[in-house]
C-alpha cells in the first residue's frame, strides 16, 4: 500500500499475525449494509471466530494443544510447529472514528488487532482490490 494511504476495509482483505505463518483473509458472515466497491465494509466490532480463522502456526505464545501440525509454508516447504488458536484481547485499534458501519467506526488498512498469545494482526490488503 502506498506512503499514508488509508483505505476502508472490506470482506475478503488479507490479515496476517506477527507470530503466524500464513495470511488469512476476514470474513463477514452477515453483511454491515454500508459498502465500498460492491463489497461489505467492516467494523471494529468484527474480530470474532467467524471473522477470524487461524494463521497457520504460531511462533507465539498459543499452547500447543498435544501435538504439533504439518503446513505447506506460503514458501512451498513444509513446516511443523504449534497450531495457531488466535484469541482477540479486545474490538480493533486504530479503526476511522467518524465514519460508521452499522453504528461501529469503520475499519481501515491502519487498523490493528492483538491477539491473547502475544500476536499483532494488521491488513496487508484492504479487499478492495479486483480478484
């Protein structure tokens, strides 16, 4: 993303954890009703499971749960370690005060989450982009 851009983030933006291994893209199950691009936006309140999968494995501080897991690395190696189980401390940081989505402030590509095992989670596109 270019020098101080901030865009709206949409369904389908790419996320990644600082302590994961693999980018995932945001969900929304139900949509906001407020969208950019034909595409539903979201909102700080939009961190839960259901919007939020794993990040492949975690160098972090998640347990390990009795055993390890096998991932194809983003590299095409196979990589072994502890199965990332992000859990999300509290609502997004950073997110655009005075626009709101469904009475929520918007989410945007400055936008940060932190994750209970040590994990900071920011946007690495805003879903906006053409597929």
């Amino acid at each position: 993303m270019s020098g101080g851009d901030n865009y709206y983030i949409v369904r389908g933006a790419k996320m990644r954890c600082d302590k994961g291994t693999h980018a995932r893209k945001i969900n929304l199950p139900v949509s906001h009703g407020s969208y950019v691009a034909e595409k539903p936006m979201m909102n700080k309140t939009d961190r839960k499971e259901n919007n939020i999968s794993y990040f492949g494995i975690c160098n972090g501080g998640c347990p390990s749960n009795g055993g390890n897991i096998c991932l194809i690395a983003e590299n095409g190696q196979t990589i072994e370690g502890k199965k990332c189980c992000v859990q999300i401390l509290k609502d997004w940081m950073n997110v655009k005060e005075e626009t709101l989505v469904e009475g929520e402030p918007a989410l945007t590509t400055d936008s940060v989450l932190i994750c209970k095992y040590g994990g900071k989670i920011k946007f690495e596109t805003n879903g906006q982009e053409k597929e």
